[in-house]
C-alpha cells in the first residue's frame, strides 16, 4: 500500500493478483503524480475502498478470491466510485455485461499507457460549473446536466461518467450531427485511436438506458457512416 496518508482527491487503487503488473502501474501512474494503493484479492480491495475512499479504481477480472464483476456489484451497492477494468476480454457482448455490472469502463489488454490515462481522465473529469446547463425535459425523461441528475419515469438512470459526458455533449449540440471523430477527441483526447468500437457500445449503452425502445431511438440518433445527433 502506498502513500495512504495523502489527499483521498487524487488516490488511484490497482487491483490486480500480479505484482509485477501492479508495479508497472504503479510507478506509471504516480510519474503522471496521482497516488496509487494496491489490492491483490477481492477482499482487499473492498476493504481499501471502504476505508480509504480512492478517487477511482483500475480492475483487473481475475482475481484469487473471486471475479472482478462480482467486486464491482458488491461496491456498487453503496459508492458510484469509477472503475476502469483491464482485461483480456475482446467480445462486445462481454464489454457490455461488465458495463451492465456497473464498471465505467474498460481497457483491453494489451493496452498502452497513453489510452489508459486517457480512459482515467475521462472517468475522472466532471462538467465544469462554467458549463451549467438548463434541465432538459420531455415526456417521461428529464435530465439536469448541471445537477448529474437523470430520471426516466422518475426513476435515477446511472450514467457511467463516459455515457455522461456524452450525453451532456448530445444535448449542449441538440439537432447538431456530431461526427464519430468529434465524439471520439472530446471524450477521449487528441491522442486517441481505434476508439470507434467503444464508442459504439457505450452509445448503444446509453440508447439501454434512456431510450424506451433502444432500436427504435425516440431522442438518439444515427447518422449513417456519419455519427449521432440529438434529436
């Protein structure tokens, strides 16, 4: 466990049964200055979470004492903290359980450092208050940007900060096509690349959540070889 003692804001907890993989991690992450604490079981990360309130969590799936899904469900019933799984998975249909189970967010091994700080930042960053935003309302959805809040039939939607941040770019270019490239830059930085496929999932994702029939969008729009548009 490193540097317990310092600012919660900028903690980043690894959980992976590989020390080596941990090291590497490690010594990356706190070069970019966060501070990192480390777990090698289930149980371990659990506990860290519980006590020291990281600011997000990077999740490796296999671990001695469980899965990675199963600690994401368990955590899930009472902190919204992001969790970023590194995994070997390639499958959309296995992306999409993971982000079902409530991960934000995935990075597939093998990765480079460059996308998963990217993928941290993302998950990480929250709308700045100079960017307030009117609450949108319209049937059964109503969604206050400013606010984080998101009620469909006056139920909480969970968002993860990905879907979020999209969904908050829909909305401030309503009626605007939004090309994949210009999606892809403003969610995942200048540097990114071959984001394409998981831009589709988490849209498809965020279709799941707000729309009453996903294949039928009533608000989401595809352009064709294009990108999206808000209706």
């Amino acid at each position: 466990m490193h540097n317990s003692h310092l600012p919660k804001s900028d903690v980043i907890l690894i959980v992976d049964d590989d020390t080596r993989i941990r090291k590497i991690l490690r010594i990356a992450l706190e070069a970019k200055g966060y501070f990192t604490l480390e777990a090698a079981s289930k149980k371990e990360a659990i506990e860290l979470i519980a006590l020291q309130s990281p600011k997000l969590v990077l999740l490796d799936l296999q671990l001695p004492d469980g899965s990675g899904e199963d600690l994401i469900k368990e955590v899930r019933q009472w902190t919204e903290i992001p969790v970023i799984v590194l995994s070997v998975i390639n499958q959309d249909e296995d992306k999409i359980r993971l982000l079902d189970s409530g991960a934000d967010d995935y990075v597939t091994k093998p990765f480079s450092m460059g996308e998963l700080l990217a993928r941290m930042r993302t998950a990480l960053r929250r709308i700045p208050e100079d960017e307030s935003q009117s609450p949108w309302h319209h049937g059964n959805l109503k969604i206050d940007i400013t606010n984080r809040q998101i009620l469909k039939n006056n139920n909480v939607v969970r968002l993860t900060p990905t879907e979020f941040q999209l969904l908050a770019f829909f909305i401030k270019n309503s009626g605007r096509v939004l090309t994949y490239e210009m999606l892809i830059k403003v969610i995942w930085g200048d540097d990114a690349q071959n984001e394409m496929n998981s831009l589709r999932v988490h849209v498809a994702q965020l279709r799941k959540k707000i729309e009453d029939h996903p294949g039928e969008p009533q608000w989401l729009f595809t352009e064709p070889g294009i990108g999206y548009r808000w209706k």
